[in-house]
C-alpha cells in the first residue's frame, strides 16, 4: 500500500515558517488538510512543510525573510513560494519558483491559478507543457509519474479546486506571467548586498587579516569557505584545509565575527535572534561575506552541542520569536 502524504506535510511548521506579519492564506491550510490521506506521488514528489530564504542560495538571502512564503520543497532542494512585492496589492502575490543552482522564475499569477496548473498541466504533442491551452511553467517533480507506482490523484485534486475555489480551475488560467519581476528582484538584491559588503567596516577588517586566503586570480565561483560555530562565550573559526582544524587567526578576527553577527540581529530582523551556525566565504574579488543558518545547531571541535545554559543566555541577549525557535533550543527551557 502506498505512504500517505502526511509524514510530508505539515500546516504548523508551515506557518511557523510564514513570513512575521503575515497569515497563510486560508486556502493552504485546506491544501495540507486535503493531502494529508493521499497516496504520496498521485500529485508528484514534494514536502509542503515551510522553508525560509538562507544565506547561502544567495548573498544575505536570510533578510529576504519578509518577501517569502515558502509552500514546497522539491528533492533536489528547489522551492515554490509566494512573493511579496513591496507596494503590491494584497491580491497581486505571484508563486515563484526558486531552483537549487539559482535560476528564478514565474510559475503562475496566484496561489489560485498554480494550483489549478498543479492539476491540469500535462505535454501537448509538441513537446510544449500546457494547460487550459496555455503554456505554463511547473516544477517537473510535481508532474504526475505513471512509474512511480502511485495512482494519478489529478482528477480528484481537480474535483477538491472546483469545490474549494468555487469555479471551474480551467478557467483561472491564463497567460503566463513575465519571468522579469523575479529575475529583477534577485538582481538588484545581490547587487545591493555586494555593495554593503564591499563598505561594511567589519567584514572588510575580517578580509584585510585573512587577506591570505583570499583566491585572487580564481574564478567567481572558486570560494574559500572557513566554519564558524558560535554558543554563549564560545566560538571556533575552522580553517579552510580541513573540518575542524583551528584557523591561525582565530583568536584575531573572534571579536569581528561575533560583533557581525550581532548586527544581524538588529532592526527588522531582532525577531530572529542570532544564528549558532554559519561560514566566511571570500571571493577571488576581495570580498567577504557571512553565510549563516538559523535553524543548524553547532557542533563543536570536542563533540559538545550548546548548552541550555549558553542557549539561555544566546536568548536573554538576542530573543527569538516562537516563529524562529528551533527544537534544539528547548533544553534552554527545560
């Protein structure tokens, strides 16, 4: 017997994942109701459980928080999500699709219209993706496999939209929209990023003592990437020949990270708190940059994890929202 969706989706962490500010809308707490019974692959390959933007898909892709509501993620770590515009209407929110090597683009007009592509979408005789007579654009995972061994859950998914939306889906399709507003916003976001971490005075001193390291003459691509870990008092920075191998100018530049990553969690962002987790990453143009993970726990070069007691203090210094508690951090309150 197939495996339900349920172990896949999960409407509580989905909305403890929304962006602060915002409700999820309606309509996807009746999705993840609906898939819960479902034989897992009749609607295609995914979770429907929450994301967030990070820091390593794109330069401090962490403070995209607020533009995203993450619904999927697909196995190849892709993502599906809705995009809050600054300036847009309530109901001008486009879903997005978010490929795991960086490509960007439109699916559908609303979360109304990619649902009803979800279950109409299918290849016409030229090779073309399409539905309602127009071509759209999907996510290959969350195509219907005939060889995955699961029942085609289409029509039903197709009887539960008719119901739900109260129309007929095929009519909520229309012309796909422009790939341009979310290849617009990724560009002027790193360009934005880039420039401040070309002027901020922390990372540039960080740059200056690792200045060794930087891969100058490589290509963009080519990074060094040197691990933190961050709990209470402690912090080890890695060097970059090997996992856990103390970096020569750790004890220098400890005050310089620690003192970034309190700026991180300041203004719109002191909801979040401060991450435990996160990388140097230097550029073959002299540029450096903090990637951090708010959800990873550290690990230690002794084995050890954070402590409660290092947790608590993290958290008296830099609260946490509910939203942005992770499960590790609970021993702090036990």
């Amino acid at each position: 017997m197939t495996e339900p969706y349920r172990d896949y989706v999960d409407f509580d962490e989905l909305a403890r994942q929304w962006p602060d500010g915002r409700d999820v809308p309606p309509l996807l707490a009746d999705l993840v109701r609906y898939l819960e019974d479902k034989p897992w692959r009749s609607l295609g390959d995914f979770t429907l459980r929450g994301d967030r933007m990070d820091d390593y898909w794109v330069e401090d892709g962490a403070d995209c928080w607020p533009h995203f509501g993450f619904l999927m993620r697909l196995p190849d770590g892709s993502r599906v999500a809705q995009l809050f515009r600054e300036g847009a209407s309530p109901d001008n929110v486009p879903i997005v699709y978010l490929d795991s090597e960086g490509e960007v683009r439109m699916v559908a007009s609303s979360l109304e219209e990619f649902l009803a592509v979800w279950a109409l979408a299918g290849f016409d005789s030229a090779g073309d993706l399409v539905a309602s007579g127009h071509r759209v654009s999907l996510p290959f995972d969350l195509l219907y496999q005939a060889d995955s061994g699961a029942p085609d859950g289409r029509a039903d998914f197709l009887d539960f939209l008719r119901q739900r939306l109260g129309r007929e889906p095929q009519a909520i399709i229309g012309p796909h929209p422009s790939h341009e507003p979310i290849e617009r916003f990724f560009e002027e976001w790193s360009e934005t990023q880039r420039q401040k971490m070309a002027t901020d005075p922390t990372l540039r001193s960080i740059a200056g003592i690792l200045d060794a390291y930087i891969p100058r003459g490589k290509q963009p691509w080519d990074r060094v990437s040197l691990d933190i870990r961050v709990a209470g008092a402690r912090c080890e920075i890695d060097a970059p020949e090997g996992p856990k191998t103390p970096l020569a100018e750790e004890r220098e530049i400890i005050p310089l990270v620690l003192a970034a990553r309190a700026a991180r969690a300041t203004g719109v962002h002191a909801v979040r708190g401060v991450w435990h987790s996160a990388a140097i990453g230097l550029t073959p143009d002299g540029l450096c940059r903090i990637a951090a993970n708010w959800q990873r726990e550290s690990v230690f070069r002794d084995g050890t994890r954070p402590t409660a007691d290092e947790i608590a203090a993290d958290l008296a210094r830099f609260p946490r929202s509910a939203r942005w508690m992770e499960p590790w951090m609970n021993k702090a309150r036990q």
